[in-house]
C-alpha cells in the first residue's frame, strides 16, 4: 500500500472530476483502498474553504456545501487526514525560508508521515516526488 499527500488544488480537481491521468489513477486507487492518499488538515481546510466560498476548478463551478464536501472526500471518500502534529511542525520550521506556510506544511507532512510522493502540479518543491500528469 503506497501512501501519497495530496494538496488542495488535486483535491479540487477531485471534486470537479478533473485530475490529469496519473493523478486520478492514485485517488482511483485509493477510492479501492489499494493505496492511500492523504492531505494535511491545513490542505483540507483550503479546499472546503474554496467549496464555501465559490468559484470553479478547472472551468467547472465548485458545487456543494464544505460539510458535503468533507464528507465526500473523508468520511465517504478516499482522503485520510494528515494532522499537523509536533513531528510535522518540527520539519516545518526547517522548510520556512523555502516555501510558503501553506506549502512547507505540505512538505513537513510527506517527509513527516513518509509518504511516496505529494499529488500536485506545483513544481517548485524542490528535491521533493510530486506527481500530476
């Protein structure tokens, strides 16, 4: 079982059924319970922050309230959340004068809770595994 940490713009697309091919083939299997994609509890709460407040992904309008969004992705779905703790915290303030906050997050969680690869289509995490296309 490979474990993957998704950001916010791959759990969108998610949502509007628009991930590029290797991208939806993780969340494909992850909906299987063959792997498992994660997304750091500050990842999650961008995306239903987005849901609450409108807007498209990918050209496709953002339907939903966040508790039916929430439900869709963990409680029914294939997300697990990854709580930022004193681990991922601790990686985190090695990470500040690289990323945004938002980012660095993401990464201290991938090295953190060790996962395969972070699900996005940003390439500035330098040295990290990201997956996409």
């Amino acid at each position: 079982m490979t474990v993957y940490m998704a950001d916010a713009v791959a759990l969108l697309r998610y949502l509007v059924d628009e991930l590029p091919v290797r991208a939806d083939e993780i969340f494909t299997r992850a909906e299987q319970g063959i792997d498992v994609v994660r997304a750091p509890d500050t990842q999650l709460a961008e995306a239903l922050y987005q849901v609450a407040h409108g807007g498209d992904v990918a050209g496709i309008e953002l339907q939903g309230t966040p508790g039916e969004t929430f439900q869709r992705l963990v409680t029914n779905g294939p997300v697990g959340v990854a709580t930022i703790g004193e681990t991922e915290l601790t990686v985190f303030t090695s990470l500040l004068d690289l990323y945004s906050m938002d980012d660095a997050l993401l990464v201290a969680a991938h090295r953190a809770q060790n996962s395969e690869a972070i699900i996005s289509k940003d390439s500035e995490f330098a040295g990290e595994t990201t997956v996409w296309s």
